[in-house]
C-alpha cells in the first residue's frame, strides 16, 4: 500500500529546498522481498532508489557474500557462522523459502553479483559487517564500481579502505560531536552517516561545516513523510528506507528526486 505524499519539504530556515535527495533501499527492497538478494535489489532499482544498501561477509575460504546476521540461521534453511562455512555450502542454501514460497530456491549472493547487477543502475551502499579493506577495494575495483559506491563501517577500517583507495567514498558513524571531531581530524570525509542516536544538531553541525554530505537512516517509526521530512529539513542529502517506492514518489512529487 502507498504511503499518501502529504508533506512539504522546506529548509529550517523556511527557504524550499531544491537539493537532489539520494535514496538508498535498506536490504534492497525487503519488504516484498527477501533481504540482501538479488530479487530484492532489482526491485530497488525498479523502485527508482540511488543506492541499494548491502551487508558484506567473508566465508572460510575467503569469498565475499552478502548477509546481515553473522550466522545463515535467520534468513537461510541452514545453519552456522558465515566465517565456518565455504562459499559452496552457503551457495547451496535457499534464502528465500523462509521469506516466501515465492522465492524459494533463491541463493544467498556473492558480493560480485550484486555488484555486476549495480553497475551502471544504481550505486551500493555497503555496510561492510566481516571484510578486509584490500578485498573491498578490490572488488569495487574489478567491477569498476569504486566512484558508484559509498562505504560504510568502523573508522579503522576506512582509513584502510581510504589508503588503498583515495577516491573511495568512505562513510563512518557520526556517533556524537566528540567522535565526529576526530573522524574529521584523521580521514578525509565527503558523507557522514547518522541514525535515530546521533541525528542530533551539534552533530549535524559539525558535518555541514566540514562540507560532508549527511545520511541518515529513516527507519521503523520514522520512516514515513513525517520523518523523511524532518530529517532533509536539518540537511539531510540521502535518506535510508525500508519503503524505497514511496520515498521516491514523495520525493519526485516535490522536485528533489531525477
């Protein structure tokens, strides 16, 4: 069901905003699709989103592949920790039967493949939740998919990432002004990412004044035109959705989304 498109979007000083605002599909559209599969992130693309977010691991014999949770249990038919299974027996699980009859027999993706759907479609926004920045760099790299994608996770990581890759759009927590200050200090940053805990004004202050771009999840009770109102009238350059199709129409309803 559509979310009725009730709102205005204005600028706290009360100018209207004309900014483009960056979309980006929690899990890929996960509602009417099992998350982090290629379903899901074809119907992102269909949905018209920037960016299809995805959550990168590494199996035991290193291959990359796309799971929230650190074990299958939750998602697949199978069980067991990413890290203790080979990218053979995790392929050979159905992550889609628990989601759907629909979808059963739909495999648990190579981070590759997700990629190779993106690329020329829609950028990646990557959570990464168990991988090294070489082999992150390398894959965006071989899929010519760096300057496509916005990368986030721990402030160690990234200032590996950023090392290997300079043009790499790195993206950590803002977490609060103190931690912000020093994610500044030492990394060169063009977006910073805010939740429901640091979407606060001194934080966001601290990110406009550096000039980085700010995203921030708009999920559960504030994923609605209410919040996804609120949160670009304090800046916001790309919202984070769990309802892709309707944040896009909103937003093209108003000007501010291609």
């Amino acid at each position: 069901m559509k979310i009725a498109c009730a709102f205005w979007l204005t600028l706290l000083s009360g100018t209207t905003c004309t900014c483009q605002i960056a979309v980006i599909a929690h899990r890929g559209e996960h509602r009417a699709h099992p998350e982090n599969t290629l379903p899901a992130f074809q119907a992102a693309i269909d949905a018209g989103a920037d960016y299809f977010e995805l959550d990168v691991r590494t199996t035991a014999d290193g291959r990359l592949v796309l799971m929230h949770d650190a074990r299958v249990d939750r998602t697949t038919n199978g069980t067991g920790a990413i890290r203790d299974l080979t990218f053979e027996q995790i392929r050979t699980l159905d992550a889609g039967a628990k989601f759907s009859p629909q979808f059963a027999g739909t495999r648990v993706p190579s981070f590759e493949e997700a990629l190779a759907l993106a690329h020329g479609k829609i950028g990646v926004y990557v959570d990464s939740k168990d991988i090294a920045p070489a082999d992150l760099v390398a894959a965006l790299s071989k899929a010519d998919m760096v300057s496509a994608a916005v990368i986030y996770g721990g402030s160690g990581f990234l200032k590996g990432v950023q090392a290997l890759s300079p043009r790499a759009k790195i993206m950590p927590e803002a977490a609060g002004a103190g931690h912000l200050r020093k994610l500044l200090a030492d990394l060169s940053l063009r977006v910073v990412a805010f939740d429901a805990g640091d979407f606060k004004d001194d934080v966001i202050a601290l990110a406009k004044h550096a000039g980085a771009d700010i995203y921030v999840d708009r999920l559960g009770s504030d994923d609605n035109p209410a919040g996804w109102q609120g949160a670009i009238d304090r800046g916001a350059a790309g919202i984070q959705t769990d309802r892709p199709a309707d944040l896009v129409d909103c937003l093209r309803a108003r000007k501010l989304h291609k």
